[in-house]
C-alpha cells in the first residue's frame, strides 16, 4: 500500500470484503485509454469513465543491477476499437507512459482515494491472438552516480575561499572556514559548516 494511503482506502484494506479494483491509464500521442480491470462493467472514478476490460498485471520486478523495474501488463479480449488502436499503432506504443493504480469500489467519487501502483514508460509490446503484453518499465537511481563528498564538521567544509559555494566576493584574502570568520566577512548564508556539532566528544566513566 502507497504510504500516503487516505483513511477511507485504509479501513477498507482492514475489511473482510475489500473491493479494489486496478486502473490502468495510457497516455498516448493522439489518444488516451482508461481501462479497469472490473468483470461487472466499466467504473466512474472523480468523473472519468474506465472501460472494463480483461486486465491484469505481473508483480513489480527490479533488475539485478538495480537499476531498472517493470510490470508486465497483459490485456485479453480488448473491444474492437483498442484492439484495432494497438493493432495499427504499435508503433506509438513504446516510451509512452502508463499509470497503474487501485481504487475501492466503495470510494468513486474522491480523487485523492486512489493507491498509486506503477508509472512508467511502455515497451516491449507483444500481440498474440486476442492477448496483448506489454511491459511497464522505470528507471531508478544508479549508486554509480558521482555525488559530492558531505564533511560534517563545525568547521566550513568549502575548503576553497572565493570558490563557487563560498561565494564570497569581498576583498579579503583568507579564511579560517571557521562561523565566526564567516560572520566577519558577511558571509554567514553561505557557510558550509555544521556548527551544531561539537569540536570533539568527553567520554567519562561513573
């Protein structure tokens, strides 16, 4: 469940008789298909209809890197108009954004009731005879990414003075890179210290 879950969907996943059904929304380049996975016919969520369909979806997997995570989506028995999109149109189908979600059907009408499940990109699309799959995908954080180094010290950590994140300008010459030096050249906005932390730790046993 989505950590900002509203307190309606949340006593509803706590019921004997949960009633969630997925929603799933392509936004393509010259349409927009809102589908639900409901074997009672097509639901009204906040005001926009969802055409039911014979919908379901793999779990969330992640690559072994890490890098990477999809869902696959598999769509059977689709009605004539969006098996003939997809038909014609596979092509704009790749990169094309998907969004998965969850609603209750007790909770239609608020747009804020609504567990967000997946957002990605489309690709990979297969068609058999009547079954389309297609695979949801996002791309995650890369640990290899380089990122500046954190020094966590009372003293300022922009160990170059005049340098782009000391940003002073003035006319002095040096600095100690201690708060009250910033202080003196008016540069205290721009100090990189920590100056909550204290200069070294007494340990003293009772």
């Amino acid at each position: 469940m989505s950590k900002d879950i509203t307190e309606n969907l949340l006593n509803e996943s706590q019921s004997e008789e949960t009633q969630f059904r997925m929603l799933v929304t392509t936004f393509l380049d010259d349409a927009t298909f809102y589908l639900c996975a409901n074997d009672t016919g097509n639901i009204t969520f906040a005001g926009q209809e969802y055409e039911s369909v014979e919908i379901s979806r793999s779990e969330i997997q992640s690559s072994l890197d890490g890098t990477l995570e999809k869902v696959t989506i598999i769509l059977s028995n689709a009605d004539r108009l969006l098996a003939s999109y997809i038909a014609i149109n596979g092509n704009k189908i790749n990169n094309r954004r998907c969004l998965i979600q969850e609603v209750s059907l007790q909770y239609l009408d608020n747009p804020a009731d609504v567990i967000g499940i997946f957002d990605g990109v489309m690709n990979n699309l297969q068609m058999n005879i009547g079954t389309y799959t297609v695979d949801i995908e996002r791309t995650l954080g890369t640990f290899q990414a380089l990122a500046p180094i954190m020094t966590y010290s009372p003293l300022c950590q922009w160990k170059k003075f005049k340098d782009e994140r000391c940003k002073y300008v003035g006319g002095e010459v040096s600095c100690d890179r201690t708060l009250s030096r910033c202080q003196a050249l008016g540069n205290v906005l721009n100090y990189g210290g920590h100056p909550s932390i204290p200069d070294q730790m007494v340990i003293r046993r009772g």
